[in-house]
C-alpha cells in the first residue's frame, strides 16, 4: 500500500467519532466535551503530521538493526507472523509499564493520561516523543531477525487496534475479555481510582497483565485523567510540563545520584509542589465569559482546516518540496499552538497570528514568485511592525469581544 492512502485513516477515524458521539448522544450520555476534544485532536493531528517525516526513519533504523545485528534470518510465514504480534505486544506491555514507572519515560506519555473525557478522540493523545521512546523497546525485533516491512506492517496493526478500546458506547465483550485487551479493560487503565491505578498496562492480549499481576476488572465507574488534574489545554504546556517538573526538581537537588533518582524513580516521588510552583509562574487562569462561544467558533474553523490540511499534506507529500514540506509543518504546528492558546485567551495569540500570516506569504512567494507578492509581504511586515498596538485592540476585539 502507498503510504498516502495512509491520509484516508484519518476522514475514517472521524466517522468513527461522530458515529462514537450520535450513540453516546442516543444513550443519554455526554462523553464530549468541546476543549478537551480540541486538546485531544490538536495533539493527535502533531503527532500524524511528525509521523510524515518519522516512518522513513523508523523504517530505516528497523532494517539497519536487522541487516547488520539480526541475530536469525526469519522468513514470512503464518508461525513467524504470530510470533512478531506477540513479541511486539509483550514489547509494548513493558514499554508501557515502565513508561508509568520511570518519571523519564512518564514524561512523554503522561499527555496520553491527561484528557478527563474517555472517547475515541484520546487515543489520538499519542506524542512523537512517545514514538521515539517506543521504538528503542521495539528494536529488539529486527535485532532477533525480523525484517522491517514485517515490523511495519504489524506495528500499523498494533496501531489502529487501540484506537477501537478507547471508548464509553461498549460494555463488556464476553469471552473476548479473557484474551483480548476490551473497551472495559481500558477504561480501567485511564482510570484515577486508587484501585484502578497502573493496572492493565496490554495493548491487543490482556494475559500479559494477568501474567504478570497487573490485572484489574472494571468494577465502579472510572474517573478519568491525572490523579492531579493538568487545570490548562494549552498545546505546549500539555507536551512539556512534566519535563519542566522533572528538571525543576533535579535543580533542587545537589548530587547526580539524587538527581538520577528522581529521573528513573517513579511519579510519586515528585513533589506535589512542584507542579503547583509551575502553574503559578505559567499558567494564567481564566473565566469563561459572553464572548467564549466566538472563540469556540473561530478555533472549530481552525480545527477543520488543520485537518483537510493534514489529509492533503499527507496524501501529497511526496510532491511537495522540502521547502514546502517545512512551511506547511510549522505552519500547521503553530496553528495547534494557537488553537489552545485561544481556549485559554492567552494575550500573546497575536503574535501566532503574524506569525502564520508570514508563513502564509512565505509559502506564497516561493511556490508562486513574483515581484507584487514580495512587495506585499514587505507591506505587510512594515504595517504590523507600525500599528501593532491598533491590531492587538482591534484583534482582541474581534475575538473576544
């Protein structure tokens, strides 16, 4: 398959979700909520647009582990298929595991915890930091002899199949929920409750938990999210605080020891704290007023464009140019950016939008260069630079009322 076809995953994954939300709807429920389904699409559709640029290299990194270290030369075939599911699965147990045992793993897949909703929008709260992390767990397997096209296809596999448990709409499978990792099952692991806490760590087999003891039954109604709510849907803070708290609490400390303590020991031994020290410098806290449903309109607008952006980045990439290629990232990330830095009412939004107004007109004059579109931009430079103060009112104004 052409890896743009990959692009139509991503229309497919939203009729899921709508379909996700009418049933919740017809059921009486409300399992959506407008920021934080924001939150969670923002990150999702960073992490898809950094896959772009990152399956190359995964796939290159997989195949040079298994050309010049591959232990075995394994050949396809249906025992050797099975083998490479379950391996990877036991893989991902560990990674993940340890990804809620070690604060320096915590800290790229916490943003996958943070959403206090549980739909099908949360599985898209994956990072490239996470991606990055998983793939050194993975490199085992070209390592024992696997190829990277049998890696590729099984890991494509293992990706989508979690998409399918993060959600409320289903109940209990069944037999299915001996062998499987089930909606049920999951709900558990997002879960806050104290008894539900690092439990059923299985991506696709839930005997690994049982295997190892980190099985638990979905019982009462989960709470969902941190055990110490992230109280902020800005892109940025979301990806980054805890490495700030991480950092912030190895400035407290004196020797390497302490320090390598705190990176490899586990989440409770952070400082409560510490996160409270952060916010205060960090994050401003807002109240909701008349004006907030035009801000929800302006980033539900954003939010459409960034996903018919990202199909057509993804469909197209292999016509774009290089130069293309960056400008149409930076200026989709800076538009995420922007996006939680509208539901939070952050001062400094304007600037993101000078920003994406240049990349616009940078994107412009290098696919269609002419003398009247360079001019333009220094027009436009020279304005902004000379009525900044008028456009912030006048911006503000617009949008906030």
């Amino acid at each position: 398959m052409h890896t743009k076809y990959l692009a139509f995953a991503i229309p497919l994954f939203l009729v899921f979700m709508g379909l996700e939300y009418l049933i919740s709807k017809s059921q009486g429920e409300k399992f959506y909520r407008f920021k934080d389904t924001v939150a969670n699409l923002t990150i999702g559709i960073a992490e898809r647009l950094l896959d772009c640029f990152s399956i190359g290299i995964f796939y290159f990194y997989y195949d040079f582990l298994e050309k010049h270290l591959g232990i075995f030369d394994i050949k396809s075939g249906i025992f050797s298929w099975i083998a490479l599911l379950l391996l990877t699965d036991l893989l991902w147990y560990w990674y993940h595991r340890l990804g809620h045992e070690v604060n320096i793993l915590w800290s790229v897949h916490i943003v996958h915890h943070q959403s206090e909703e549980f739909n099908f929008t949360v599985s898209a709260r994956i990072t490239i930091f996470q991606a990055i992390a998983r793939t050194f767990f993975w490199s085992i397997l070209p390592i024992i002899g696997f190829n990277a096209d049998m890696i590729s296809i099984v890991l494509l596999i293992h990706g989508i199949y979690p998409f399918f448990t993060h959600t409320r709409t289903v109940g209990k499978l069944g037999f299915l929920e001996y062998i499987f990792v089930t909606p049920s099952h999951h709900r558990v692991h997002h879960a806050s409750n104290e008894q539900y806490l690092d439990k059923n760590y299985s991506d696709m087999f839930i005997f690994w938990d049982k295997l190892f003891g980190t099985f638990a039954e979905e019982q009462e109604a989960p709470t969902y999210g941190l055990t110490k709510p992230l109280k902020s849907y800005s892109f940025l803070w979301q990806h980054f605080h805890y490495l700030l708290e991480l950092i912030y609490a190895c400035r407290q400390t004196k020797s390497l020891s302490e320090k390598l303590k705190i990176l490899l020991g586990k989440p409770e031994t952070i400082n409560p704290n510490v996160r409270q020290e952060l916010e205060k410098r960090f994050i401003i806290q807002y109240k909701e007023n008349q004006n907030s449903k035009r801000v929800y309109r302006y980033v539900t607008i954003q939010l459409i464009g960034l996903l018919i952006g990202l199909f057509l980045i993804i469909y197209f990439l292999e016509y774009l140019d290089t130069t293309s290629q960056v400008l149409w990232s930076f200026f989709i990330l800076i538009s995420l950016i922007n996006c939680g830095a509208l539901l939070e009412q952050k001062r400094w939004i304007i600037y993101l939008e000078v920003i994406r107004l240049i990349l616009v007109s940078a994107l412009l004059q290098f696919n269609y260069p002419s003398t009247e579109i360079l001019l333009g931009i220094g027009c436009s430079g020279f304005l902004i630079v000379a009525f900044s103060k008028t456009l912030k009112n006048q911006y503000f104004k617009l949008v906030f009322g």
